[in-house]
C-alpha cells in the first residue's frame, strides 16, 4: 500500500513455465523447503503427461528480489541528448518552451530517418531496462515507421510497455509537424493496428497528443473520439509544467476553464489518462482529475532540471488522485534511472515541506497536522508504492504487475548490495548488519526485516544500476549486470 509494505526474508516463490507468480509462501525455514515444494506440487493439478521441473534459486546473502519499477513518462528519442545541449546563449539552462525548440525538436526530427531509429533505438530500451524499468510508457517522435522500429525493439528485447507516436499539427518547427489533421489521426491509427499486429500482450499502443500546445482543437477532438470508440485504448500527454507553457496553452485555448479543462474539453480525461508533470495544477485542476480518475506521472529530476519547479505530490495523495507513478522524463530529466525518480521525489518532496514551513511560520503552525502527506516527507513505503504499484495503476495494469502476488507476471529485479558489485554504497553497513541473519537456529525475524528494511533504503539513495543484477519481466531475464558479464564471458 501507500504507506506499507511486506519485507519477507524466508519467503519462497514459484513461477510457472509462462513466467507468473504461482504461489507464495511467505515464511518457509530453510530446512522446510523441498519439503514445502513437494507439497505445492502435489496441489496442483499437472498432466499426467506433462513434465515437471523444478529449478531451485537461492538468494546469497544480500541479495533481495523486488517488484520491477513502472517508468510512467519518458522520451525515447531524447535520449541521445541526455545530459548535454541544454545551455542556453548565455549559460543558463533552457526552460522548457526554449528547451523544446532549441535542443529537442532538433534532435527527434532526426528520427524521420528509419535507419538512424534501427541503429540507436535498441541501445535505448536496453538503457531502460538495464535501469530496472520492467514496464515504461515511451513517447516516440512524430514519425511512424521510426515508431515502429521502437514497438519492434521493445519486443524483441523483452521489456513491457505503452508505445505512442507524438501528435503534433501546430506551434511546432516547420520540419518537424505534421501537415494536416488527417495525417496525424492516420499515422496514430496505423501505429495502433501495427503494435497490436506484433500480438503481443507485453507491448501495447497509447495516444499521445505531445501537448495542448502543439495540438489543434480538431486534432484533440480526433484523438478523444478515437479513445471513446476504443476503451482499451491509453493516452498520455503533459500537463501544467512550466508557467509560460501554461500560459500560453490558456491564449490558445481561451474557451477552456484550465489547462487540464483543454484535455477535458476534447474527451481526453478519464482513468486511461497519464498526465506527466502537473507541477502548477490549480485547485479546480486537481478536483477535475480526481474526479475524472485520471494518473499523474511525477518527473522530479526534469522538474528541477528544467526549472519547472515543485509538484504538491502529497497533496495529491492526499486528494485520493489516481496515484502517482514516477516517470524520468528523458531528457528534460538527465538519466533513465527511475532511482534516481525515487531520490529526487524525496528530495521534492522534502523542499515543499521546507517552503511550507517557511511561509507558513508568520502565520500558522509549522506542521501541516491534518494532512497525511501534503507538506511532509514521503516515505520509503510511499516511495516503493509510485514507482512499482502507482506506475502499475497509472498503466491499468495492477492485475498484472506492480507487487508479487499469484496470477500476476513475474516482473521483478534481482538486486545485491555484495561487494561484487562495486558500489560500496550498500555494502558499508555496521560489520554485524550484514552477517547472516536468515538460516541457521538462530533466526532472528525481526532484525532479518530490519536488516532488509535497511537494504531496501540505501538502494534507493545509494544503489544505482551496477546493483541491478537481473531484471525480469514475465519470467524472462531481459537486462542487468549479471546477465551481460555472462555474454561477455560467452564471447
Ligand atoms: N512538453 C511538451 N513536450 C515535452 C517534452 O518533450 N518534454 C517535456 N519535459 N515537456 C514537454
Ligand atoms: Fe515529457
């Protein structure tokens, strides 16, 4: 949940030959497992002429498996910028109407070339999935045979995730928007019937209309009448990020109470919606998402890297929103790495507190006491929840992924904080912190719970990809350090 989560150090899990979880056994002693397998077997009913095996994995000391992490917004073909050309004339990083024109739409229009997407698309997804991102909603560019190039890489490396092509027919650079309504709303339509051509239930179309900005009032309409003639259909687009975009999309869209009324108003608001940023959301906003049931992904490392600001994620929380999933943003964010999402979501978090209590020092308490998140810390638990469950809600995908339960889809990262993995970060704990607290007579639960507790929090602000050793998704492992020192060693 939110504020919870089960830390099971005995636990014993069992997939199935389609890589779902079978069943759990939350507490098995050691010397109780085989016996606790014959059992489970026995239960169930298999085929007389089907084979059984059974492959036993031990975690090492150390070790830990956790729900994959859900990237609920990111640009894939960004990525080639990640982390440079974001300076402006004068030295000062671009904000994100400038940033768009000069150093983004430069970059994606590039993609119009196939080949230039078949060369570096595949490198890309492997980046995020090497980050531990099992499940990610991509923006591709306008183009859509490049799109395709990435539907194709995602599948065939394994990783699950909403794919879209960009809408763009206005307040787009010449050599990078579409000519006409008609051309945008096919490209989509012929995006949508390839993805699910590849009949795959792993890799699965979205709408993206890029923004209200760079989307007509008849484009919008186009592509919400798409959503209301399909309800297995998802969109995503961006929300209230910066304040000369919001005001801007308000001149373009006089007719539209909000920013978020624009998307309201051309039928694109409901539970399939992932609204990315939403950083300087009116109250009447939040309200209207609430209601609607709409999600919002939070991009806290392009939110500060951009100077867009702080999104009042507690607040959010707080008003029972959709929840929140963490997305990267790539690359208004400088990094794939959804961890990185997890420590600057607490670092946000921790400043709107600041700022809270700083201005609310002259005239109320310094504590917001009525609130469970708004203005405060967000937990680790919290924390866990948007990048795993929240990211699965925002998605509709939480029968399928997000945590570990049976009938879902084993997607989960293998992560040791061993010295093998060269980052000392979770490795320097007190000497006694780290000796074997699991097997043997002696087991302690609590600590064992304590001791992973402890693991779980110094991944997340000390760990980063080299402590991902196996990332899987549906069973498979598709990604992490383990499995490319194996093909190394093969070559
Ligand atoms: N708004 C419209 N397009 C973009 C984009 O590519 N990145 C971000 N951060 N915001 C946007
Ligand atoms: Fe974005």
């Amino acid at each position: 949940t939110l504020t919870s989560y089960s830390a099971l150090p005995r636990a014993l899990m069992a997939l199935d030959p389609g890589g779902y979880i079978a069943w759990i056994e939350p507490d098995v002693r050691p010397e109780l497992v085989r016996e606790t397998i014959q059992k489970k077997l026995s239960e169930i009913q298999v085929p007389a002429s089907n084979e059984v095996y059974v492959a036993l994995t031990e975690l090492e000391d150390g070790e830990f498996i956790l729900p994959g992490f859900v990237d609920t917004h990111t640009h894939a073909p960004q990525v080639p910028n990640m982390g440079s050309e974001q300076i402006d004339h004068s030295g000062q990083q671009y904000e994100l109407l400038d940033w768009l024109e000069n150093v983004t739409f430069p970059m994606e229009s590039r993609f119009k070339d196939v080949e230039f997407a078949k060369k570096v698309y595949p490198g890309i997804v492997q980046r995020f999935i090497d980050c531990g991102t099992t499940t990610c909603c991509y923006f591709g560019s306008i183009h859509l045979e490049s799109t395709k190039v990435l539907a194709d890489a995602i599948l065939k490396q394994g990783q699950r995730a909403l794919v879209g092509k960009c809408n763009m027919n206005q307040n787009s650079p010449v050599h990078y928007c579409e000519p006409s309504v008609a051309s945008s709303i096919n490209a989509t339509k012929e995006l949508i019937s390839y993805i699910r051509s590849l009949k795959s239930d792993r890799v699965l179309p979205i709408v993206t209309p890029r923004f209200a900005i760079s989307c007509t009032g008849e484009l919008l309409h186009g592509l919400g009448d798409m959503l209301k003639a399909d309800n297995t259909l998802a969109v995503q687009t961006h929300v209230s990020e910066n304040k000369s975009e919001v005001e801007f999309t308000k001149s373009l869209f006089p007719e539209c109470a909000s920013y978020t009324d624009v998307y309201e108003k051309h039928g694109l608001l409901d539970e399939r919606t992932i609204l990315a940023h939403a950083v300087l959301l009116e109250d009447e906003e939040m309200t209207l998402i609430k209601k609607r049931g709409a999600g919002i992904s939070h991009c806290p490392t392009s939110n500060f890297n951009l100077r867009s600001g702080m999104a009042k994620v507690g607040e959010m929380l707080d008003r029972g929103i959709k929840v929140v999933g963490l997305g990267t943003d790539v690359s208004g964010g400088f990094t794939p790495s959804i961890l990185t999402a997890i420590q600057h979501a607490s670092i946000c978090s921790k400043m709107v507190a600041v700022q809270f209590a700083a201005t609310a020092a002259t005239t109320q308490p310094t504590s917001d006491s009525h609130s469970q998140f708004a203005n405060k810390q967000l937990p680790l638990a919290t924390l866990l929840y948007l990048a795993t469950m929240g990211g699965a809600s925002l998605c509709c995908m939480t029968d399928k992924i997000g945590s570990f339960a049976p009938g879902k889809s084993f997607d989960a990262l293998l992560v040791s904080g061993r010295p093998e993995t060269k980052n000392p970060a979770m490795w320097s704990l007190p000497d006694d912190f780290m000796e074997s607290s699991n097997r043997g007579n002696h087991y302690d639960g609590e600590k064992a719970r304590r001791r992973l507790d402890e693991m779980l929090e110094r991944f997340f602000f000390g760990g980063d990809d080299r402590n991902i050793l196996r990332v899987f998704v549906q069973g498979n492992c598709i990604g992490g350090t383990a499995l490319h020192s194996l093909a190394e060693e093969r070559n």
